[in-house]
C-alpha cells in the first residue's frame, strides 16, 4: 500500500486516485483497510479523512493506512512523502528531524521503560531539531516540561494495538494506557499520550512522532503571545502552508528490547526519494 502510493503520486493527480488504490490492495489482500484511509497533503489536519485535494508540485502527502488480515490483525503505519518526488531543503529539515525521534524513540523501547518517558525523548529531539533550525529557541529541556513544543507536535507518541487497531483504547484509554503508577496529565500535547505506563514483553504499539504546522492553532498562540520565550513566530509563520510530516511504525515489545513488524518500508530521505522516483 505504502509503496505504491509513493509510485504512483505525482503532481496534478487528486487525492482518492491514490486513496482508492491502497484501499483496493487491503480488499485483494484481506479484509480491507483496518481504519479510514488518511491520505492528504494537508497534514496538518491530524485525522483528515477528505481525500479532495488536487496534489500540487512541492506539496508533501501524509498516507497513514493500514491493512486488516482476515484474522483482523491490523497494520497502522504512516509514511510522508514528496509528491514532486524530491523533498526541498525545507521539507529535508522537518522530514530529517522527525525521522530521528521516531528511531531514537523505537531505540528506547524495552520492558520496564516508561511510555511516557518515549514520548518526552521524542519531544526534546523534536524541540533541539526545531531550534537548530530557528523555530524555537532558549532552554529546550524547560521548553519541553512547560509543553511548548507541542505547538508542533500536538499529540501523543503511540498508541497500544489490539485485533482492531483501537480496541485497546476502545476498551478504556485510562485503563490500557495508565495505571496507579502514571496518571494523565493535563498539559496540551502530553494530555493525549494514549500509552504512558511500564512496557511490559508482548505489548504491540506505535510510534509515530510528528511536525505540523497549524495555521490556526500558530495564530492563537502567537496572539495569546505563549511561550514567545521558546518559539521564534517571525520564522514559524513562513511555514504556515506547509503541512505536516508524522512518520510511524508498530513495534513488539519483547523479552530483552522490540521488533519492528512486518517487512521494511522506505523511510529515510534517500529511500523514499528513490521508491518515488522509481517505475
């Protein structure tokens, strides 16, 4: 599914040509997608079901799909990608900041290691790439413990997998997720961590950092002036339109540290490139 979007995007095409394609795949291979395709270059729309749009030369298209055995186990991975075929420099900057928390965090998965504490990895290598890059400034660490990074990254690392893909959370989010030794936090960003407890040998799950660039929610906070000590909004705004690059994977625990499942997907900037560009 995820190769042939990247084949068979180009510029010009509209968004259910592809959409319609990868859904098609998951029907021949089994049961069908096991959640709504979400497929747009508006990424910045976190679960943009609409698949409308007219992709254009330079716009980047998040596909985050899966397909359901007949056994309803269930895929759910996201790559992002060019729709030219080549990512500019901006687009390389993001892609290359969020694909390092996604391995680093992958990296960090073990029994006995803290959800919650992935997450916080994964935000404070996307708030340090953001500041080499002029989006944020001052005291990362502080940055992070305060939430400002959750401008760009609004939602929680991963979630647990089940035979349906959301049933554990379908079950209870607070009673999959949490337990009496974490409890949810309020803060915006860190309150949608959907898995924050111990990992324990045999817990499947995502991980699945992103960056967005949310036009509302950057004029609301630039106009409540928050967090104007960590974001650099003269240099945020000229990203406004640029969408969104999330990038996910499901992850085994096991006995002495994870597995990735299922076979490997292009993900670094020369791979993907090279699967769009290719026949």
């Amino acid at each position: 599914m995820h190769i042939t979007a990247m084949k068979k995007t180009a510029p010009g095409i509209i968004e259910s040509d592809i959409s319609g394609t990868i859904e098609g795949i998951a029907l021949c291979g089994g049961a069908g997608v096991s959640f709504p395709v979400i497929l747009s270059v508006r990424g910045e729309i976190l679960h943009n079901h609409s698949h409308s749009n007219i992709m254009q030369d330079g716009d980047l298209l998040v596909n985050d799909s899966g397909a359901e055995s007949m056994m309803h186990y269930a895929a759910d991975i996201t790559r992002t990608f060019p729709v030219n075929g080549k990512y500019s420099l901006k687009q390389k900057e993001v892609y290359e900041i969020v694909l390092k928390a996604q391995m680093d965090a992958i990296e960090a998965l073990k029994p006995g290691i803290m959800y919650r504490d992935v997450h916080l990895l994964a935000a404070r290598i996307i708030a340090d790439g953001l500041k080499e890059v002029g989006l944020m400034k001052g005291d990362m660490e502080e940055a992070v413990l305060q939430g400002a990074h959750a401008l760009f990254f609004p939602h929680g690392l991963g979630h647990m997998m089940g035979l349906d893909v959301h049933d554990m959370e379908n079950y209870g989010e607070d009673l999959i997720g949490y337990d009496e030794t974490v409890q949810r936090s309020d803060q915006f960003g860190l309150a949608y961590l959907r898995l924050a407890k111990k990992l324990e040998p045999g817990f499947v799950l995502t991980v699945e950092p992103g960056i967005y660039f949310i036009p509302d929610l950057i004029n609301q906070w630039k106009k409540a002036k928050k967090f104007e000590n960590f974001i650099e909004y003269k240099n945020v705004e000229k990203y406004i339109g640029f969408g969104g690059i999330r990038i996910e994977d499901d992850i085994l625990v096991t006995e002495d540290g994870h597995r990735v499942l299922g076979r490997p997907i292009p993900k670094t900037v020369h791979d993907v490139e090279t699967m769009c560009q290719s026949l």
